[in-house]
C-alpha cells in the first residue's frame, strides 16, 4: 500500500494535525466505545503501519494526532480525520 495522507485541519485556525508516534514508534488509537476512557493510555491501542493506523480510522477509532503549529497533542475522532493519497 503507498503512503496515505493522514490529517486534522482544525476550522477555527487552519491547524494541521498529523498522526503522532509514542516514544517507542508506535501510533495510538483509542476505542470509541469506551467514550472518555479512550483517553487514558492504558485504553489505548497500539499501531505499529500506517496501513493498520488506516484500518482503525475506518473502523472508528480515533488517534492520537499533533498539531504542526502548537505541538498539541490530542485523541481525535475518526470522523474528523481525513485519508487521501
């Protein structure tokens, strides 16, 4: 599969966000069914391909995603992540 175009553009600044890694190269995806306990770590699952990340998304997991502008790290929802080519 070639590399997708995974993002967040914010509407009320225009800030991109891009799926972040963990410090040990993983992504992290967070199971909606469990509402506000997909934030905690412990919760959270993690995704080693962009491939796999891809997967999560279309199941509707959210991800752990990183602002270009302010850096901020956040749990976003699947159906605010767009995939493109």
């Amino acid at each position: 599969m070639e590399s997708m175009k995974i993002t967040r553009t914010r509407l009320d600044n225009g800030e991109v966000y891009w799926p972040s890694r963990d410090r040990n190269g993983f992504f992290r995806v967070g199971d909606p069914t469990l509402g506000k306990a997909q934030k905690l770590a412990e919760n959270q699952v993690s995704v080693r391909t962009e491939e796999d990340l891809v997967s999560y998304i279309r199941r509707g997991f959210s991800v752990r995603m990183r602002g270009e502008k302010t850096n901020q790290d956040n749990l976003i929802a699947a159906k605010n992540i767009v995939i493109s080519p």
